[in-house]
C-alpha cells in the first residue's frame, strides 16, 4: 500500500488511464473488427477513415507503438483496395 500522498493520488490517476485506454483500445479493435468484416467498397473507405484515425490517436497516446498503428493501417488500406470493384478496360 502506498505510504505517501503523492503515491496515493498516482495510483488514483493511473487506474483512471488504464480503463480509458483499455476502453479506446477495445473500441478501435472492433471498429478493426468490422472493417474486416464489410464487402461493401464505400462502406469500407469511410470506415477506413475513422480506423486508421482511431489507430493514429491510440499510436499517439502511447496506448499502441506507432510501428504497431502504421502496419495496421497499411494492411487495411490493402483490403480496402481489394474490394474496390473491377475497372472496365478499353
């Protein structure tokens, strides 16, 4: 147990972080999550907007390393634009 005030108020202000990084985290995972799940194009190009968005926030606030939030967001872009439908060639 902390024996200081100071101590005291750090444990107070550390457990408010971890659940509001923990929340940031788990909500940015299941917007990952659907972002993988859509076939739909437009759908998949505006929800790759507020992930990669989501990822750069949390690599920003330390809650992920930015390697981590850079390779995520590259890997989604090249889904993204897998779905995107078949150009007609002339």
């Amino acid at each position: 147990m902390a024996n200081h005030k100071s101590a005291k108020k750090a444990i107070r202000s550390s457990a408010k972080k971890r659940l509001l990084n923990r929340y940031q985290h788990t909500t940015t995972r299941n917007l990952v999550k659907k972002l993988r799940t859509t076939t739909d194009h437009a759908m998949a190009v505006e929800l790759f907007k507020k992930v990669s968005s989501a990822l750069d926030k949390l690599a920003k606030r330390n809650v992920i390393h930015k390697n981590k939030a850079s390779n995520s967001k590259s890997k989604l872009a090249r889904f993204v634009n897998k779905l995107a439908p078949a150009q007609a060639t002339a």
